[in-house]
C-alpha cells in the first residue's frame, strides 16, 4: 500500500490499528499476522514506509481519519532486529 507494486501477502508486512497508553490510534506492526481487526499490507522497508505515510496511506487503509500516528512502524523497520532494514547502521 505504499509504493503500490504488486507482491504476495507473505512478502508484505501486516499493520493494524492499536491505542496507545494516552488513546491515540497508532499503527501498530504485526509481522505474525494475528491482530484481530482491520489491517493494511506494505513492503517491510523504510522507503515502502516513507511512501505510505507521505501519501496518507496508512490512515486511507486503515479507515482512521485524525490523528492516526504510524511511528511504531517506522521505529519497527528502522531497528537492527529487522533482517530487511534498509536504515544505515548506528
Ligand atoms: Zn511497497
């Protein structure tokens, strides 16, 4: 849903609507693919990343108009723990 390319749904990370402590939707990673309720599938890199938010994408796919955050994604496919990373080492 970021850079719109086509792949299949295994090479696509999951994204689903959680709240954070304060109430604020945020988008929130499931890589196992298990959250209940509606999600949204993106490449697992930075760039796919930048597109989805620079488009508003998240939001669209995920049906959340104010205040919907996605930096749990960011933080997620910018740290080392994840192998497709494309952020430079620290
Ligand atoms: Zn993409």
């Amino acid at each position: 849903m970021g850079c719109r390319k086509r792949a299949a749904k295994s090479e696509l990370l999951r994204v689903t609507v959680g709240s954070e402590t304060h109430g604020q939707p945020v988008v929130a990673p499931d890589p196992q693919g298990t959250a209940p309720g509606r999600g949204a599938h993106l490449h697992p890199t930075v760039e796919c990343y930048d597109l989805a938010v620079r488009r508003k994408a998240f939001g669209r796919a995920l049906r959340v108009s104010t205040g919907l955050s996605s930096a749990p994604v960011g933080e997620y496919l910018a740290s080392p723990s994840n192998p497709r990373s494309t952020a430079p080492p620290p």
